[in-house]
C-alpha cells in the first residue's frame, strides 16, 4: 500500500512502521491516533480521520503474539534488513544461538558468566552482531538480527536500495562490525567497545 501520513505497512509481519522515527507503531487506534498527532507528524482534521479509518483496517498484528513469540523471528538473520526499521549495533551468545541478543556488551558479559558459568580470563562467548526492534520500548522491544548485504552490482542499485530501505553507509557498517568482532577476540572483557546502557537483558 502506499505510505499514509509517512507509516507503512510491513506485510510479512504486519505491523505498520514508521518512517521518520525507524519504529513500528503500536497496532491500536488508540496508539495510531496518538502518534499521528505527535512529533514529526501534526497530522489533525480531515487528513487524520482517513488516515485513521484506513490504517485500522489493516490485518495488524498483535502486541500479545510479537511479544509470546519464541524466538521473536522465526528465521534469522534477515537479509536485508527490514525498511524502515533503525539498524543497532548489538551482541549475540554464541553458546544460544542468537537467542541471547542485547546492545550492551556488560549484559552479554553477565550473561555468559551467569548462564555459561564463563571467567573474566575465558575467551569470549559473543560476536558482533546488527540488531532490528519492531518496537523501542523495554518491554515490547523485542531484537531479531539482520544482515547488511556488503556489495550492490552497481552503483545505480545502491542507490535503489538506500532509497527504498532508507539504509545509508552500508559498506561502513559492514567494516565496523568486522572491526569490533577482531576487537572482541582479543580481548577479555571488552568493555571499552561499548558504553553501558540501560537496556534490560532479552531472550528471542
């Protein structure tokens, strides 16, 4: 369908994303209706009412099935990486096979301590990795991983693909998770990558 008010429609997992923000919006007409009227949208009146009335027609899918999903996507990575979605750097436990995925390297640290009984001296249990959340909020966010194709066929196609899936500097990303991968293998604690955050530990 074509973009109303700047949402989209994702078919494969039906939820409608957002392309000033890089998120998905929660599938209520409550939550379409807010964020409409929010930051970057001011969208009111007549236009807001059409939007409204389409978009609630849409076979959305459910917080309740995107949030009891085990793991969060069936098949991963993803390649490429969904439009319109922000692309994280992150982590991934290797010993889980990807359904360990975080943004911060001292909760994977914990992580493989707690659960994989690793010692500050052992090597490290996780990779670099490119993450996607539907939905930025703790306790729907959700991480699936992704793969950022390294080359196009020419330049024409780059720039059919930055322009469809609103992905810039590929090559680059594709060179800093390489970078940080060398980084974690030779180091032990790999604090110094990342600044901690706040994110809370997630299981997919």
């Amino acid at each position: 369908m074509a973009d109303i008010q700047d949402l989209c429609f994702e078919p494969t997992f039906k939820f409608l994303l957002c392309k000033l923000h890089g998120y998905g919006v929660h599938p209520t007409k409550e939550a379409i209706t807010r964020h409409l009227r929010g930051k970057g949208h001011r969208c009111g009146g007549e236009a807001l009412r059409q939007a409204i009335s389409t978009l609630t027609t849409l076979p959305l899918s459910s917080l309740e099935m995107m949030r009891n999903a085990q793991p969060a996507i069936d098949a991963q990575p993803i390649a490429p990486p969904l439009p319109h979605l922000r692309i994280l750097h992150g982590w991934s436990c290797v010993p889980c096979g990807g359904h360990f995925l975080t943004k911060s390297v001292e909760l994977v640290q914990r992580h493989a301590a707690a659960w994989h009984g690793r010692r500050r001296r052992d090597p490290p249990l996780w990779e670099a990795c490119e993450l996607q959340t539907f939905f930025s909020e703790t306790r729907n966010r959700r991480y699936f991983r992704v793969a950022i194709q390294p080359a196009f066929a020419n330049e024409e196609d780059t720039q059919e693909h930055n322009e469809r899936d609103g992905f810039q500097h590929v090559h680059a990303w594709r060179e800093q998770v390489d970078q940080r991968n060398q980084v974690a293998r030779r180091t032990n604690s790999c604090s110094s990558i990342l600044v901690s955050n706040s994110a809370a530990d997630v299981f997919v």
